[in-house]
C-alpha cells in the first residue's frame, strides 16, 4: 500500500518505557564481631557503603554498652558518619580502657 492507500493502519501509537532504578545504596560493618584484647589500646571498626549513589548520605553512630561500661571499659563514640559519592569505607576508633580488675569478657556494640 501506498501513503495514500486507506488499506494501511496504524498499530500501537504509544510504548511504555520504565527505567528501574538500581542506584540502591546499604551500609553495614565489614565484620560482624570484632575481639580485642584488653591492653590493645583501640578498636577500629569498618563501615562499608555498598551500591552506587551520586549523594553524599551522613550516618550516626553510637557505642551501645552491653556487659561492658562506657566509660570504664571503653570510651564512648557517638558521631556523624559523612560518605561522599565515591566513598566506600569509614572507620570508627573506640579507644579500650586497660584495667587491672580481673574480670570476665565484656561487650558493647557499635550501631548504626
């Protein structure tokens, strides 16, 4: 058919297009749990950004006391975590206080 044959039609006149997004972004520890010996001075915990994101996203983070005191076994941290676009890892430094008690194994966690 020609142009102007009335015999051609037109099919669909429209398509639909969507474009998913996979620009997620995570952020957790690079280890689960860490252990340190008492006199070891500091521990330094690893927060890894996972995915892509052109935004620079701030975390907190906070030591959470457990069997152990902040304070007295460990010096508290609450800070602001800041990972720019290109940024994968931050480290956190928790200084250990060293005692002379004897006492058992304490905790405290790291939070996000």
């Amino acid at each position: 058919g020609s142009a102007g044959d009335s015999s051609v039609k037109l099919g669909s006149s429209q398509s639909t297009v969507t474009i998913i997004d996979n620009d997620g972004v995570s952020f957790g520890f690079s280890q689960s749990s860490y252990s340190i010996a008492e006199g070891s001075g500091s521990v330094l915990l690893a927060v890894e950004k996972t995915g892509a994101t052109a935004l620079t996203i701030s975390l907190n983070f906070t030591t959470v006391p457990l069997t152990a005191q902040a304070g007295v076994d460990y010096r508290e941290v609450s800070q602001i975590l800041v990972f720019g676009p290109s940024d994968t890892t931050k480290s956190i430094s928790v200084a250990i206080v060293d005692d002379s008690l004897t006492e058992s194994d304490e905790i405290f966690h790291g939070q996000l």
